[in-house]
C-alpha cells in the first residue's frame, strides 16, 4: 500500500477489519516518495487483534522486483 503522512490509508485497516487475522503473521509492504512508516504498525494493529504485526518496510516506488524479493526472503517466504 502507499503510505499517506506516515500511515497507511483507512482501506487497508478496513480489509484488515474484514477478516479473523487470529494467529496469523502480517508483515506491512508499503511504498512512497518520501514519507515512512511513521505510526503505520500502531494504526494497523487495532485493525488485526491477534495477528502478529511484524515491523514492515517503505520501498521507493521504483524499487525492483529483486529488491523486493531479497526482503520477502528474509522472512522465509
């Protein structure tokens, strides 16, 4: 998702709200020109009680595929 002023948009805790996250590890993948993830976790987690909300990471919105992979790995995805 972008990030906007340091979060992620309101869609992204209503899908999060839509589903029982119990038990489940969410990892935040978000993109922006400039901003950072500011209080992005502390937003999501109300939205997915239960879940184990990983730090994420912003990526410029031209970063590579590679690059993206090489840190989904890292988490043994």
């Amino acid at each position: 998702f972008p990030i906007w002023w340091y979060v992620a948009p309101t869609i992204v805790n209503t899908f999060l709200e839509q589903y029982d996250l119990s038990g489940k590890t969410i990892i935040p993948l978000a993109t922006s020109g400039s901003s950072g993830m500011g209080n992005t976790n502390k937003e999501l987690a109300v939205s997915c009680p239960g879940a184990e909300l990983k730090e994420g990471k912003r990526f410029p919105a031209d970063a590579s595929a590679e690059e993206l992979k090489a840190w989904a790995e890292g988490f043994g995805i």
